[in-house]
C-alpha cells in the first residue's frame, strides 16, 4: 500500500499536521525523541521518507519507531497521515507489541546503518558511525545468541578464547574443603569404639598401643594421619620394619582418597596440595635426620636394633607440637622396645611405676612418664563391635601359647625357643633396599632366576605355610625368602592350586612338601603338574636334621627375609625342644600335637631349605654334596 505522503514530491512543503495536546504540550526530552527518531529515519530510501521506491517501509519503519518510543496507533496516524487501519494492521502483523527491546533496538541500528550506506558522500564523521553501529549489531547478535544457548561464551568472546587456551593444572594431590570434609565424615563414621578411642586421644603427646594382629590399626594410622595432615598441614612420618611394611600404609591412604574422592595420590614421598609431606621409611629412616613431624612406629616390637631407631625417630618429633604413636603386636620379652614400653628406662633416672595389667590400660592410661598407653586384645575388638572373627575357630586354629600371644597381647618368653628372637633379628633385612633383583609386584618377580618351594600343609584344619627361596648365586650365598603366604581351611585341591600359581610366577627347580598324615593328599595333587617334587615323612630324625640346617644357616647369617615379615619370625620362635611321648627322645613343636609342629612358616622354610646340603656353607662342603633328607616314595 502506497500513503499518501508517499505520492507527495519531496520538495513540497508539508502540511502541518495536528497533533494531540498530549503530544504539543510534552516535555523537552519527549520532543527530543521525537526530533531524534525522524533524523534516523529521514531519506532511508534514495527518495526520501514518502519515495515511492521502498513501497512504504520507510514510512512504515518510521511508525514503528514511534510506536516502540510509546506513541499510541492514533497519535502516528495523524502525524504520519497514514491511515489507522493501515497502521493497526502493520502493528498486527509485525508484532510490534511483542518485539523484544533488544530487537527494538537492532532494528533501529539497522536502519540508522542502510541510510548511511546508501549515501553516496560520506564523511569521516560517518564511517565512525557506520563501524560503530556495526560494532553494536554484533553485540547485539551475541545477546539473542546468548538467550538461546545459556553459554557464557556466546555472550562475551574474551571467556571463549580463555577457555581455549590450555587450562592450568590443578595442583598435584589436590584436596578441595569439600572433599577434605568427605574423607572425614568416612573416616569417623567407619570407626570401631577402640578405634574411636585412639581418635579421641590423636593430640597425645605419646602413645604406645599394644594390640592383637588383625584389628585394623594400620588401617586406622594411616587415615588418622591423612585427615591430621589435610587439616593442619603437618608432615607425617611412617616408620617401620622395612620399607615394603611401610608402604602399606600408602597403599591405604591412596585407596581410601581415591575410594571417596576420586582423586589419585601419588609420589613417593606423598605431596599434599597444601604443603604437608607423608613420609614411607624403613630401616632407612637412619638416613632421615633431616625430616619433621608427626611419626607412627609400626611393629616397633619386631624392629632390629630399636634403640638406635627409636632415638632417629624421636629426633624427628622433637619439637614439641608434634606427636608420636607407637603401636604392635608383641614379641619377646626379651625385646629391647619392651624397656620403653614398661618404662624402664626411666626407672633408673626416677621412681616410676606404670601399671601394665591389661585391666588398667583396656580404656587407656596416661603413667607418670607422660606416655598414653593402650592395649587392646581380641576379646576388646570384639566388644568395640569388631565382628570380623569367629572367635571358636581362631581357638581351634591356634595354640594356646599362640592365641595368648597374637590374639591377646600376652609377651613371649622365648628363652626356651629354638629360634629366640635375638637369634633371628639378623636376618630381618629392608628387602626393598637390598634386594635389587627382585620385583615383587611383577609378574615374575625374580625373573628366571632358580628358586626352591616349600610347603607345610594343613593338617587338622590349621594354617598351611608355602614359602619361595632364592637358590644361593654362590655356594654358601644368602639364602632369601622371596615369599611366604598363609592359607587358612583349604582342602587338598585348593593347596594344590596354590602351589601351582607358584610355579607360574617363579622358576621352581626344586619343591619338597611335608607328607606327613593327610600331607598326602596334597603332595599326590602337585605330582601331576610337578612331578619332581619331593615328599617328605616327618620323624624325629628327619625334624632334628630340618631343625641343625637351619640353625646353621641362621648363625651363618646366610638367611635373610624382609623385616616386616614378622609372622615367619613368629612361626620360628613358636619352635621349642620338647619330650616325645616316650620320654626317650627330644623333638620339635609349636603346640598343634605331638607328632608335629604349628609353625608353617618356619616349616615350609625349613623344606625348602633342604635342598640344600647339610655341609654347605662350611669347610666340608663339596661339589657333588646332597640333600641330607630320606625322601618319601
């Protein structure tokens, strides 16, 4: 539809239009606007506002303009002089009530733009303009872009190429507050009752904890000490046997983060992002003067030579905000640690009597050398809702002597052992810094290297003990224990199975398995995937001679095991001379019959032992020296 002010000449004189007094008597900004929306619109088309070229759109765009700036339909007619009708149905059909302010507004810009382009002669003033309307349409362009997708990247480039650019690295091991709250939360919440005691009594100066094996107390340390070090951002130092014993608790540390969070730790030493260091150190920690903060001994009842240890550790915890805790099973009386436990080591300085009767230190004490004590026996464990055991089986399973001393924190007086612990302490070895041909997390830990098996079954529903030995690399050479492994209530195939994975990993050249009773059993099942292995009866005889090889081996100081194998230290100790029946001879035994000892481990060991030449290692050894045992059929 052409208006009529679009037939008019456009040099004619307008007529003057009648305006509403609304609008003749409105403000000066109001006729501003109103003067401002007529220059944006004047000549949009090489033939003016009312150029029949455009068909009306510049009129048009010059009565929406004017209807977005608040004029009423009426009010733009008569100032147009368009028809009503024709504008009602422009604002029907285009929307104009609906439009959006923002496409108000490019509109407006859109127009402004086409008529300075459509200039033939432009000024500097006016390509200014031009870039900036452009400017201000792709602004605009962003924000409906942005109303659409919700992305902070639509709306403002400058996110977009930040988020490009290669994103910096969280710091390593880092811990948000969040996560630190997680751990926390799961830590206390997983907690049996003596463990929770333990907690309520981390800011102890010191602490000593005798326990019974398997109750969870490194499992507990090592998250105690993770949780302390997220919050304060203290260092924790783990000290213990051997370095192999010491990195089990990094391995619980890392499985419970990454078991909660997510979050993978790793080093060794372990970083935190807040600048607090986990220490894992064995008998090297010798070497570690230098280090500071909190420490845990673990085993400190099995350690060899723990005066010099202790007083390295006790450096490392000198200053007086940090704290120690000590915790194991006990071992000999004869220990040196159990001058520190019962201190008396003080009592030659000052008058100190500390009650160790279990009754006193059940709940924990703290004895006048400032120490906190604390023994906790499987019977506590069980109280504390511990239900992991089945406490029948364990008193069928071991000796009493065993049962007081494993399970119930009763010391062993090993004086009337064969092995006495200060007899074995030689040979408990960091295996992780001496052996350095040996991988134990590989697949074949020893390569193709010859090793000998040995192998104690279980007899009456007891443990049985499978135990791998280096062949010495020269005669008379360290004998090493690469692996010992404990079973528990298998039968006859399943020990079988056992031994067999064995060979798989290692180079097996020669296995000898106790045959004794229903051993039988077992050795008939490893003849078939190992037919050279090599059955043995137990006498006395043959018991006597197991017993003379290691003892020379032991004095030797040719047998070496990792420090913190404690339980193949325990099983030689648990060894003792004893009467047979008859009264006649002298045998060997740990308490599990008289026919036969407990003590797997030593055992198994000691068969694996035996292939070698009783003569070896001393002057009357031979080239074409054989093992001393009567081999079974």
């Amino acid at each position: 539809m052409t208006s009529k002010a679009a037939t008019k000449p456009a040099t004619a004189a307008k007529p003057k239009r009648k305006v509403s007094a609304v609008h003749n008597t409105g403000s000066a900004a109001q006729k501003a606007i109103t003067s401002r929306a007529k220059a944006i619109f004047k000549d949009a088309q090489p033939g003016g506002e009312t150029s029949p070229v455009d068909g009306g759109a510049g009129v048009r765009r010059e009565a929406r303009a004017l209807f977005w700036m608040g004029w009423k339909l009426s009010h733009i007619a008569e100032h147009l002089g368009v028809p009503r009708g024709t504008l009602h149905g422009w604002c029907k059909a285009e929307k104009w009530q609906d439009t959006p302010a923002a496409q108000r507004v490019e509109y407006a810009l859109e127009a402004r733009l086409s008529t300075l382009i459509a200039k033939d002669v432009k000024t500097g003033g006016d390509f200014k303009e031009i870039d900036l309307l452009g400017r201000q349409l792709e602004r605009l362009a962003r924000i409906g872009k942005y109303e659409r997708t919700g992305r902070e990247a639509d709306l403002n480039p400058a996110i977009e190429a930040r988020n490009a650019a290669p994103k910096k690295a969280r710091g390593k091991n880092h811990l948000s507050e969040e996560q630190v709250e997680q751990l926390k939360s799961a830590f206390l919440e997983s907690l049996f009752k003596y463990q929770l005691g333990w907690w309520q009594n981390s800011q102890q100066r010191t602490r000593a904890i005798l326990k019974s094996r398997q109750i969870g107390a490194t499992w507990y340390f090592a998250r105690e000490a993770l949780i302390d070090a997220l919050e304060t951002g203290r260092n924790q130092i783990f000290l213990s046997a051997s370095k192999a014993q010491a990195h089990i608790f990094k391995q619980y540390i890392c499985a419970f983060v990454h078991e909660v969070t997510g979050v993978e730790l790793k080093g060794d030493p372990i970083v935190l992002a807040n600048g607090a260091t986990l220490y894992f150190l064995g008998s090297n920690a010798r070497t570690a003067q230098g280090y500071h903060g909190n420490f845990y001994f673990d085993e400190f009842f099995w350690t060899q030579d723990f005066e010099r240890l202790n007083k390295v550790a006790s450096g490392m915890a000198m200053h007086k905000k940090w704290r120690k805790t000590y915790f194991s099973t006990p071992s000999s009386i004869q220990h040196a640690a159990y001058a520190f436990w019962s201190a008396q080591r003080l009592k030659k300085k000052s008058k100190i009597d500390v009650d160790l009767t279990h009754a006193r230190l059940a709940g924990g004490f703290t004895g006048e050398d400032r120490v906190w004590r604390n023994i906790v026996t499987i019977m506590d464990a069980l109280a504390g809702g511990c239900d992991l055991f089945d406490l029948e089986e364990l008193k069928l399973e071991y000796s009493d002597a065993e049962f007081a001393n494993l399970l119930m924190c009763g010391f062993v007086d090993d004086s009337f052992s064969v092995f006495p612990l200060s007899m074995l302490q030689p040979c408990m070895v960091d295996s992780w810094e001496l052996w350095t041909d040996f991988k134990p997390f590989s697949q074949r830990p020893y390569g193709r290297m010859p090793v000998w098996v040995g192998y104690d079954p279980s007899h009456t529903g007891d443990n049985a003990g499978l135990v791998v030995v280096a062949v010495p690399k020269t005669p008379g050479g360290a004998l090493r224990v690469l692996h010992t492994q404990q079973f528990k209530g298998m039968d006859f195939e399943a020990q079988a199975k056992a031994i067999k994975a064995a060979t798989e990993r290692y180079n097996v050249v020669g296995m000898t398995v106790d045959t004794t009773g229903i051993g039988q059993g077992v050795y008939q099942l490893v003849q078939k995937f190992f037919p050279s292995v090599r059955g043995m009866n137990y006498s006395v005889e043959s018991k006597t001679m197991l017993i003379l090889k290691a003892q020379q081996v032991i004095n030797a100081g040719r047998l070496e095991f990792d420090a913190g194998n404690k339980e193949l230290a325990a099983s030689f100790m648990a060894i003792k001379r004893e009467l047979t029946a008859s009264g006649r001879n002298v045998t060997y035994s740990a308490g599990r019959s008289e026919e036969t000892g407990h003590s797997d481990l030593a055992w198994a060991t000691m068969n694996a032992l035996s292939h070698e030449p009783l003569e070896t290692g001393t002057d009357l050894a031979t080239p074409q020296g054989q093992s001393f045992l009567v081999i079974s059929d």
